[in-house]
C-alpha cells in the first residue's frame, strides 16, 4: 500500500483523510499491524483504488501450474 500511495503522490496523512481513517491507522497498515478493522481497510483500500480479493487456498499454485502447461512446461520467462 506505500508504493501505490506514494505513486499517488499522497502523504499518510493526506490518505487518511481522502479514507476517513486517522493518519496512524494508514501508519499502522504500512507497518504490516497483525490486526485491522476491514471497514477501514477497506476504506483505504478504495482510496488507493485497490481491492481486497480472497481466492481459495492453493490457487496461485493451480494457476502456475495451468499457466506452466499451457506453455507447454516452459515455466517463467
């Protein structure tokens, strides 16, 4: 979230309030805090203009193998 806030060319505290959030939950968020609010989250998230996705357990794995396959086993380029 500091890179894409700081591509921005937003400050914490200009974050914090274009999410109306206070300027030490954005400092919280990019010291990777264990524990958050998700409506707060979420609130800055939008304001970033990013989102919060969950996916089932192993599937970047599954991509990367579909991916690998489907390149006929190539791996990474």
């Amino acid at each position: 979230m500091r890179t894409r806030r700081r591509s921005l060319g937003l400050g914490q505290i200009e974050l914090a309030e274009l999410a109306d959030v206070s300027g030490r939950f954005v400092r919280s968020l990019e010291q990777n805090k264990a524990t958050v609010r998700l409506d707060k989250l979420t609130a800055v998230l939008d304001a970033l203009g990013l989102e919060l996705r969950a996916e089932p357990r192993g599937a970047s794995a599954h991509e990367a193998a579909r991916r690998s396959r489907a390149d006929g086993g190539a791996g990474c380029r």
